[in-house]
C-alpha cells in the first residue's frame, strides 16, 4: 500500500525530510510518484464518481459501486445475471464473460 502521513501524526520536533505534502488533504508522501497517484485522485473531471466515505473517484459508476462493496462488507453481485462473489476482482472476471456473449 502507500504509506500517507497526516500531519497530525507527526510531532512538529520531528520532521519528515524529502516528503511530497498535498495541500488539499494535508496528507504526506514519501515518493514522488506516490504523491502524483495522489494528486491525479483529487482531479474530478478524469473521474467524476466519489466514493463518499473515502477519497477514492473513478472514472466509471459501475466501479464505484464495486468498491463500496469493500466498505459495507457486501459481497459484489453481478449487475447481469445477479451472482453473487466473494471478490470483486471475481466478479470483473464474470463481468468479461457477459460481454462475450
């Protein structure tokens, strides 16, 4: 995962050297590229659908539904054939299949 510090976890004696800080969120970052992945999050127009209890957007509705499945502990359902998976990697595999028909 990507290690972000907010500011608050950090004592203002102890500094962090060479960390990226977003200063939308305050969240801190220790590479450049973390903190570009970042950065690319906060830019709504490339993916206008937020979740709303997390910073994540994605650029498709259908995606976002699937990730709210990590946050309320429900198995992801097709929205095809209305089968059910443990995983929502499983279920974009089944979704590929759909589109094969």
């Amino acid at each position: 995962g990507v290690l972000a510090l907010h500011d608050d976890d950090i004592d203002d004696d102890c500094q962090i050297p060479n960390f990226h800080k977003c200063e939308i969120c305050l969240l801190s970052f220790p590479k450049e590229s973390q903190f570009q992945r970042h950065m690319r999050e906060h830019e709504q127009n490339d993916k206008p659908h937020r979740c709303d209890q997390c910073p994540q957007t994605f650029n498709v509705e259908f995606n976002l539904t699937l990730h709210k499945c990590t946050h309320n502990a429900e198995d992801p359902v097709c929205p095809v054939c209305n089968k059910k998976f443990s995983r929502v990697a499983s279920l974009k595999a089944h979704i590929m299949l759909h589109e094969k028909e």
